[in-house]
C-alpha cells in the first residue's frame, strides 16, 4: 500500500513539473511569437539604413523576434503609437520625448542613433563665412516657425548674445526659391537629405557652399533615438534587449564601408525615386552624423547632449517644467 501510495506521489509530481514546464515553454513560445511594430521617423531612405539592414539580414529573427518596420512621415507620432499599443518600438527626436515626459507619458530612450543633427543652415560663402555666432549678425536666417530649427537658432542667436533686432528672421517653406534668389542668406536643410540637393545644384552653377552646423558652437541638440515604453521594458525587459541589440548591430553592419554596396543596393530597392549616385551621397553624409568618428559606438546616448536640450526647451518655455530627462535613459550601449 505504501509503494503504490509513492508510485501515486511521484507520478503526480511528474505530472505537475511536466505541466510547469509546458507552460513555461508555452509562455516562451508566445512572447517570442508575438509581432512586434516599430515606427521610424521618416520614410525609407538612406537616412535609416541600418533599421532595414537588419530587418533584411534577419538580425531581428535570429534573436526570435518577428519585427516589422513602418515607415514614418509628418502625420506619424511614435511616441502616440507608443501609448495606444500600435507600436512597442519608435523613433523620435528629443524634443517629442521631452514633451511627451512633460505630459506625463511614459516613455523610454534606450538607443540615441544620430550623434550629430542633421538640421543645419546652407550658405553661399561669396559674401560672409560663419566661423563664430557673432558672424550670424545681420544675415536674414531661414527658420521653420514652430520647428527645431526655430529653436536651435534661438540658442545660437542667444549663446552669442545676438539680439532679434539684430539678424532677420525669414519664415520659410518647402520651396527654396528666395535662397536661390539670395532673398536669404542662410536656409535650414537636414544635412543628409534636401542639403545634398541644394548644395549639388549651387556648385554645378558655380557657387560654394558651406553649412552652419551648431554642434561646432556646442549646441547639441539631440535628434532621432530609440524609445520604447515603460511597460514594455518593465514587462519584456528581454525583448527589449535583444530588440536594441540586432538593431544596433544592423546600424553597426550597415555602415561598415566592407558593406557599403550592399547597403546600396537595399536602399535602392525601398527609395526608387532617388538616383544611385545621389543615394550614395545621402549614405555617405548619414553616416557620418550616426558615426562621426570610429571609436563612436552606435547607439550610445549622449546625456549631457539631452539635458542641454531640456535646459534650452526650458529656456524657451517650450515645457513649464524641468522632466529630469536623464532619468527616462536606458543604457544599452557604453
């Protein structure tokens, strides 16, 4: 009676340990399965080369996660996607994750991918070059009204004590036709895109050209990074981190020039209205802000590059209060 009283035990704790483990797996199965959204900031181009090189490359597969990218564009918030459970991953500049903390949103930074801006001013350097702020005085200064641009300009005018009287300030559009006309001295352009455009079509008529470019008078204002919520570090914290690693790693890959024409050749097939040699312009240039030298790991996240652009949205009122933005950062990279 004892034996089969033990046999009975022990069958049983088979049954509850194989059961345990069923679960387990199934629950490892699950999240592994679980399809993942993660919205860019602009639309497929050179400028987020190193997302889809791991997409395609299947770096996000090996690490068991189903990953599929969406384009972004002006009517796209990943932050917004974040919040409703549309997306698990985004991307968005510093300035939306510093409002969204402002709003209470909660939202994390878990990779920073371009180390340098590429929002700076084009000029003809017939006339003027800008190699100090004070230069800046009496130029008519193209600036988006509610944009980035508007605000890192205003820090620029302020760090070099530069008064409104001083400079004029031109509300511009997406037509560049009063720089042409020199109706203005100095256009906002991102460095990797519409600057590559312009700058081609002023050397082919004869004129140089330079950029003002604001981290050289040590204004950082922080661009596109990586955030996530919450919830989802909390929850996932796994997925997370495998999740920044492969995209990272595609970032890494994507950019070694031992790849470059195989990154070429990808872009090419998402971005068929761009010509080849203008593709390999925008790559070259793209590079260089993601990783401005080659001790730079990508992905690291500058933090005395976020609080300065806290403190300079603070300055300018943009948030009524301080969001300790150092403390919604996750560091994945050293």
């Amino acid at each position: 009676m004892e034996g089969k009283l033990k046999r009975t035990v022990y069958i049983i704790l088979i049954i509850i340990v194989t059961g345990m483990f069923a679960v387990i797996n199934s629950a490892n199965a699950a999240e592994a399965s679980v399809k993942i959204n993660y919205r860019l900031k602009w639309l497929f181009n050179a400028s987020v080369v190193g997302d889809l090189y791991a997409d395609v490359n299947n770096y996000f597969s090996a690490e068991g996660l189903d990953i599929k990218i969406k384009e972004g564009g002006p009517e796209r918030d990943a932050i917004r996607e974040l919040e409703l459970g549309y997306a698990q991953f985004g991307v968005a500049s510093a300035d939306q994750v510093i409002r969204a903390l402002s709003k209470g949103a909660p939202v994390v930074v878990i990779a920073q991918l371009f180390q340098i801006n590429p929002l700076q001013w084009i000029y003809r350097t017939d006339k003027f070059n800008i190699k100090h702020i004070r230069d800046l005085k009496g130029k008519k200064i193209g600036i988006t009204y509610g944009g980035n641009d508007e605000t890192i300009m205003r820090t620029l005018l302020a760090k070099g004590k530069i008064s409104e009287k001083e400079v004029k300030l031109v509300s511009v559009r997406y037509d560049y036709t009063p720089f042409y006309q020199r109706k203005v001295d100095l256009w906002p352009v991102y460095r990797n895109s519409q600057g590559i455009t312009i700058a081609n079509k002023l050397r082919a008529a004869g004129e140089e050209i330079h950029y003002v470019n604001p981290v050289e008078f040590e204004i950082r204002f922080v661009a596109n990074s990586v955030v996530t919520s919450r919830r989802m570090l909390k929850d996932h914290p796994d997925i997370v981190k495998k999740f920044v690693l492969a995209l990272l790693k595609g970032w890494e890959d994507s950019l070694d020039s031992v790849n470059k024409q195989k990154s070429l050749k990808m872009i090419g097939r998402y971005d068929k209205d761009t010509p080849p040699d203008l593709l390999e312009e925008q790559f070259d240039v793209t590079k260089s802000l993601v990783k401005p030298s080659p001790d730079i790991k990508i992905g690291v996240i500058d933090v005395k590059a976020w609080k300065q652009t806290e403190k300079i949205m603070l300055n300018q009122k943009l948030i009524p209060a301080p969001v300790f933005v150092e403390k919604a950062i996750r560091h994945y990279v050293k």
